[in-house]
C-alpha cells in the first residue's frame, strides 16, 4: 500500500517537472516572439520612464503604525511589508505563509486551523487572539473567539492583498483591545492595480483547485470598482496518527478527513470620499485528528466558519492639511462546528456560535504649528449579538444557549512632534471602556533619532491589552470537556523595544530588541476537575532580538534574511513557555532566470525545537519553498509553479490541548501550479 | 533521492540559462530615489525665461536625497547637462533652475520664499503644507505613491513656464 502510493507520488512529480520544463521551454520561444519592456528594478529603470508611469511607483510607507500613511522610519514600530510581488514570488497561498517568512513571526496548523504567534508568544488553545488583525483598517477579529483568521478562512483571496503591514509592538494605543503584541494590516488592490477583467485558476496536491474571477476598472466619472468572487476546493490528505494505531480506529489512519472547501466574495466602490466595502467568506474543513474526543477517522466531524461585513468610510480633505474620515460597519460571524461523539451511542454533538455586531468610528488629522501632526479618534461598537450554542442532535440535549450582548466604547489621540531636526517624539494612547470591565488607558510613547541620514533608532514604550472573549468567558459543553469562567479579567502587556533601522548602499539593515511583561494572562487550562478552563493566570515576561538584512541588486535581484531569538518565562516558577521555537531564521531569495521570462523564488525557514504540552519537544526543522513565475508568458498569462517543503522535511508542531496527539505532522512536499490570465 | 537529483540538475539547467539579467518584476523604491527622478523630468516640462548651457538642481537645507540624487548629476536632458548643487545660503540660489526646499526649511520657508521672488526658479518641497505657503511644486505620497499638488498662483507670478502636461498630473492647491 504505502509502496504504491509511493510509485504513483514519483509519476506525479516527473509529470510536474516535465510540466516546469516546458514553461521554461516556452517561456524562452515567447520571449523572442513577444519581447516585453521589463518593469523597473533599479533607479536607472526609473529614468527612462515617462513621468506618467512614474507616478504609479510604489515606495515604502505604512498606513497601520499611526493610521495615516507615513514613512518607515518614522513609525513609532519595528515594521515588515509583504507587498503582492513578494506574495506572487514565493507562492503564498494563505496569510499563513505571508506570515511565516515574516522575522520572528510563526504559524502553525493543527489541520483545522492556523495559529498565529509573535515575539515567543504563542499559547495553546487560542485562536490568534492577541494579534489585531485589520482589512483596509477594518478590524477583522470577531466577537466570539477574537480569532484573527489568516488560513484559508481569511476573508480575502491573497490574489486581492496589495499589502500586507505586519506592525509588531502593542497597538492598543490606536486600536484598543487586541492589539497585544501586534497589528496585521492588510491592503487590498485599487480598481487600477487589477484594471480590468482577471481570471486565475490554481491546482495543487490532494486534489486541490481554485478559481477566481475579479474585475478592476476606474471610470471617467472617477467611480472606483473592484468586484471578485473565489471558489476552493482540496481533498486533502489521508493522514495517520501512531496515537490511534489500534484495531477500533483504523490502526491510526484518517482518510478522507482533510478536506476542505472555501468560498468567498470581494467588493469595494469608491467615489470622490466615499468607499463602501463588503467581503464574505465561508469556509468549510474535516477535523482528521480526532479533536475534542471526537469519533476519530470520520468525515462527519467538521468545522465551518463565516464571516461578512459591509464598511461605509468617508473621507474629507480640508485647508492645512486636516483629514476628517467617518466609518460606519457591520459585521457577522458564524461559526458551526459537527463534532461525531461517541458516547454511545454515536451522537452529534454541534456547536453553534453567532456574532453580529456594529460600530461607527470618527477620525481626525490635524497639524499644530505647521510642523506637528496630531490624531484624534472615537469608536463604539455594539455587540448586538453574541451568541454560543451547544447541543446534541439525537437523541437531543442542550448544553448551552449563552446569548450575551455588549459595547465597548473607545477615544483616542496620538500626536507626532518634531523636537529637533534629528528627533521625533510619537506619543499617544487611547482609553477604553467594555461592558461588564473597568475602563483602561494605553499609551504608547516612541522616541525616534536619526542621528545620520539613512539611521533611524527608535525607542518604543507602549502598554496593551485585551478584553477576555465571549468564547472564553462563557463557553462550556455542559462541563463534559470545558467549562465556563465569568470572572476573567483583561490581560494586559508592557512592552520595551530597542530598535535601529540602517540603509547602507543597497542594503537595508534592521536589529531590534524587546522585553515584554504580560499581567493576568489567560491560559486555557486543565482544572482539578479534569474539564479544560480559561484562567487569569498570573504574569510572564519575554525577551527576544531580532536581525534582518534586506538587499535588491540591479538585475533584478532581491534577497532577505532574518535571524530571531525570543524567550518567555512564566514569572512564578521561571518555567519556559512552549510552542514556540527560540530561533527563528528565514532566508527569502528571488532571481530572475531567463531574462524577464522566468524567474525563481526560494524561501528557506529554520525553526528550532518547540515544546509542546507532554513537555517534550517537537524536533527543529528547515524548510525549503520554491516558486518558479513567468509573467507574461503569452501577452496577458501569467505561470507559476510552486512547490512547498522541497525537501519532504517530516516535521510536527505542538498541539493544543483538545487533541490527543501531543504534536501534530504538517505538509511533506506539496506542489500548486497557477495560470492567471487578464482580459 | 532521485527526485531531488532531477531537482537539483533542473535548477542547474535553468540557472546556467540566465543570460540577460533583466528584472522580471516592480519592486518597492527608497522616495527619495523616486522623488530624485521626478526633479529630473521636471526638467522636460519647464521653459525659464533665461536660458543656460546647463540645468541646475539644487537642494536647499538637509539633503534628504543622499545618494539617490548621484545618477542625476551629469545627466543630458534636453541636450544640457544636469549639475547638482547645494546652495548654502537664500543668496546663493540665483543660478538655480530647479530649487527644491528641504523640510529643514520649515520654520524659514516664508523668507526664503521672499528672497527668491523673482528669480524664475520652480520651487519644489515634499513637506506638508508647503504648497499653500506658496512652493511650486510639493511632492506628497498617497497609496504608497508619490505625487505632487502645484501651487499655481506662484507659477503664474514667475516668469516659468510649466507644460499642461505636468499640470494635469498634479493636484490643484488654492494659495492662502
């Protein structure tokens, strides 16, 4: 059996490199029959481009760090930018890869969902809680979990993502509760970066295919549209689990479980000020790991997660340049989740959860004295509905029918003084006030020196915290497996970061320390009574540095490489925390290979070992990506083929607390071959 | 093993392919290596009253540029050379084609804008609020993007004049 699968896995590959042959093949025979300008690499480039094209040059910025477009060395942060080359050059398919090759960031699968950790933090049980994540400044974390989704339930095709601002640092400054050790903004594509009618369509391993179809256009009346709709579908993989090698499970084999399907639906128009957005997504994933006790190796256990929303901002330009921009939304999340019980008999046992909730926010830019940018900020939100159910099917039983309903109601203000020509002080903060939780002020506090030109040293002070969630507070099976915890508090954070950023002839250079206190952690825990709870459970402090070199070369050249060393300690008993490696190092190489027709992308990651629950660890790996890309390969027709894990690395992260198994395998070397082609 | 030796022979076929080392893609640029290029085609779009053997850009106040203005000097652009200077003083402006305002300038951008009243030289700034205090041209950044507003009533008082070409790329201040 595992022999042949192991022939037919040699067929598929020569197949596939057959295939990567002949691109190149043709991508050589297309580039004497349509030789194309190539686009610009070089400030040479730049020179010879008319002054039109000139204009739709990107440069570095970042719009999340202080909620108005400012330059990188100004922010009062230590900032990556992912922009939708690099997504294309490396193949990314999900936030969790763009994530993955960020410095010190770590994501990691347990074939449900993706979990998303920074800066040494990353416990178990928890659903990506503590990174705030925004879609066009629109805070995407929902009302039940507080889950920042950056797998395949994203709501966003990745194709669509013009930037992604990875902001490390709290952000509860700015934005409130969440924003604990970071902010991920991420920037859709303007009707002009699409510019018409695009399709795309990908296969992969496991039976996996996706389409997608989007239309950009700018009309003479200055009416801004993107429309776009994706459709996914993977069957995933069989999978085996040594924890369930026994006669009654299978001998340990999932099969069929894996699968996965998503859908989801973009839009935005913008007129003059006005810009009205709505997305949604649904995502629907088989469980195979036998989580939460569920009847292991059955395709009937499954998760699915939606959510919608419908933003309306307007933005007003005044004299001295003052900005005024008024937002109002609504959002939805629903979550359903099948979950085939043994008792016995065989029950399914569901689990409902619904959030909708709106908010209105109004937002001011101003200047004092011609030199000093200031911001101010309101925002209320109004939980209307946030509901968890739990039950089972037949014969019925009710376990749960939580419906809470809350608001929270937040100020802010953030000023940008320029003291000296070399020193730029950003101080601000924000106060929040939660239904049912004492009010609480953030500041956050950045001197920034630039004592040379190209040397920026910043250093940051910055408090955050996060309210407990729905899920947290009130969630329990009927105490089979998880009971509820009203009286959690808010934890909160304080964080010290060092930080210098260096351009040096081509090279862009980044060395950063941190140490962080967090007070009143909430931990999922295993009480006495053996039933899994969410407690307040005490302080932790981290530590980490971090180092990047970043360099583009004139031929088209660019590299990347970042080394991270973090460690968290609980303050009580000086114990590691785990899940987390304590080095981090990521190398991201892009070459073209055949003039401008085909180039290369190869991503390597090392992380270290990772202890997981058992306390054991889960042994360091290295991982290689490559992408190979030929845009433009016929006119309109862009190819890529990507393959991930190259080397087949067998490797397993740690896993949470409902499962089993104390680590979880992921992918061995998996393939995507993409065409996109613009109408 | 075989797999990964078929790997590695094909990623060496295509690697000893790479003959012209041209970029395949667009890439994010430092401002000031897009804003350098801007001041040069500037050049393209402005008659001055005087004419000169050579085109003068200088830079008034903390240089931003660096480097990033090193590729402009000595450049032919309209069959004259491109000179870079660095003007030290209001008074030293006088043989500037091209003056662009530091952000340095800030505090001082009044007088020095009174000083070169009548010179015919385009003012250009990247600083807010330049425009309306009367600079020419002032580059701002929008979507990761740089443009730039023009300050009309100043052109119109000088003696420069500016192709419609540029003036439709720029977006319209109202002078205070």
């Amino acid at each position: 059996m595992e022999h042949k699968k192991f022939g037919k896995k040699v067929v598929l590959l020569r197949g596939l490199l057959l295939q990567a042959l002949l691109i190149v093949l043709f991508s050589g025979v297309f580039h004497v029959l349509y030789g194309m300008e190539p686009e610009p690499q070089t400030q040479k480039d730049l020179i010879t481009m008319p002054i039109e094209e000139l204009m739709g040059v990107g440069v570095s910025t970042v719009l999340g760090a202080s909620r108005y477009e400012q330059r990188i060395s100004d922010a009062p942060a230590s900032i990556s930018i992912i922009t939708s080359e690099e997504i294309k050059r490396y193949g990314y398919r999900t936030m969790a890869d763009v994530l993955n090759s960020v410095r010190g960031f770590f994501v990691t699968y347990d074939r449900n969902y993706n979990y998303l950790g920074s800066g040494g933090f990353l416990r178990q049980g928890d659903y990506n809680t503590r990174m705030l994540l925004l879609l066009d400044g629109h805070r995407m974390n929902n009302n039940i979990y507080d889950t920042a989704a950056v797998g395949n339930d994203f709501i966003l095709d990745l194709d669509l993502v013009d930037r992604v601002e990875v902001i490390r640092g709290p952000g509860s400054s700015l934005y409130g509760s969440n924003a604990f050790f970071g902010v991920i903004n991420v920037i859709t594509k303007g009707s002009s970066h699409i510019n018409g009618l695009e399709v795309s369509a990908e296969a992969g391993s496991f039976d996996t295919n996706k389409q997608r179809a989007s239309f950009g256009r700018k009309f003479g009346n200055g009416l801004e549209m993107v429309l776009s709709a994706t459709r996914y579908r993977s069957k995933g993989q069989n999978l085996s689990y040594k924890e369930y090698d026994s006669p009654g499970t299978n001998f340990g084999s999932s099969d069929n479980n894996d699968l996965e399907d998503y859908s989801s639906f973009f839009t935005n128009f913008k007129l003059s000020g006005l810009n009205v957005q709505a997305a949604y997504g649904s995502r629907k994933k088989g469980i195979p790991t036998g989580a939460w006790s569920t009847v292991f190796d059955d395709d009937r256990t499954r998760s699915v997660d939606a959510q919608g929303y419908i933003d309306v901002n307007y933005h007003k330009r005044f004299e001295n340049s003052q900005d005024l921009v008024v937002r109002l939304f609504y959002d939805y999340y629903r979550y359903d989740g099948k979950y085939l019980l043994d008792y016995p008999p065989l029950t399914m046992n569901r689990d409902l959860a619904v959030g909708k909730w709106w908010g209105t926010e109004a937002f001011y830019k101003g200047k004092i004295g011609d030199r000093h940018t200031v911001i101010a900020g309101l925002e209320y939100r109004d939980n209307f509905l946030q509901q968890q159910k739990n039950w089972d099917d037949s014969p019925y039983a009710n376990y749960l029918d939580d419906n809470r309903a809350s608001y929270s109601i937040g100020a802010y203000a953030q000023g940008e003084f320029i003291i000296t020509d070399k020193v730029l002080l950003n101080a601000g903060g924000r106060y929040d006030h939660y239904k049912d939780f004492s009010g609480r002020f953030n500041p956050r506090v950045a001197l920034i020196y630039t004592p040379a030109d190209k040397t920026a040293v910043k250093l940051i002070y910055g408090e955050a915290y996060r309210i407990p969630n729905a899920y947290e507070l009130y969630y329990s099976d009927g105490n089979v497996l998880q009971k509820a915890n009203p009286g959690l508090d808010p934890e909160t954070i304080r964080t010290y970061e060092l930080v210098l950023e260096q351009y040096v002839k081509g090279f862009r250079l980044s060395l950063s320390g941190f140490y962080y206190d967090v007070d009143r952690l909430i931990s999922q825990q295993t009480g006495a009574d053996g039933l899994l709870v969410f407690n307040n459970t005490g302080r932790a402090d981290g530590r980490g540095v971090q180092f990047e070199i970043e360099r583009k070369w004139s031929g088209g050249i660019s590299g990347r490489f970042s080394y991270a060393f973090q460690e968290v300690k609980s303050s009580a008993d000086d114990v590691d925390f785990g899940n987390f490696p304590k080095h981090l190092a990521k190398l991201n190489f892009f070459t073209p290979i055949i003039s401008n027709r085909l180039a290369a992308g190869i991503e390597v990651q090392y992380a270290s070992a990772q202890k997981n629950l058992n306390s054991t660890y889960d042994g360091g790996y290295t991982l290689v990506n490559a992408t190979f890309l030929s845009e433009k390969i016929l006119r309109n027709l862009d190819l890529s083929f990507s393959i991930y894990n190259v080397l087949d690395k067998k490797y397993s992260n740690p896993a949470s607390r409902e499962h089993v198994q104390s680590d979880i395998e992921q992918d061995g070397r998996t393939f995507r071959l993409k065409a996109t082609y613009r109408f | 093993m075989k797999r990964f030796i078929l790997i590695t022979v094909l990623c060496g076929i295509m690697l000893s392919l790479q003959i012209l080392p041209l970029c395949a893609q667009g890439r994010e640029f430092d401002e000031y290596e897009v804003k350098a290029v801007f001041l040069a085609n500037f050049f393209k779009f402005v008659e001055w009253p005087t004419g000169n053997r050579s085109y003068r850009l200088c830079i008034y106040g903390s240089d931003p540029f660096g480097e990033h203005v090193k590729i402009l000097d000595g450049m032919k652009i309209r069959g004259k050379t491109l000179e870079i200077r660095r003007p030290v003083s209001a008074r030293a402006v006088n043989d500037c084609n091209i003056l662009f305002i530091s952000s340095s300038e800030r505090r001082r951008i009044r007088a020095l804008l009174d000083a070169t009243r009548g010179l015919n030289l385009l003012t250009v700034g990247d600083t807010e609020g330049y425009a309306q205090e009367g600079v020419m041209v002032n580059f701002y950044i929008e979507a990761s993007k740089v443009k730039f507003e023009i300050n009309l009533d100043s052109i119109k008082r000088s003696r420069i004049g500016i192709s419609s070409q540029l003036l439709k790329l720029g977006r319209m201040v109202d002078h205070e």
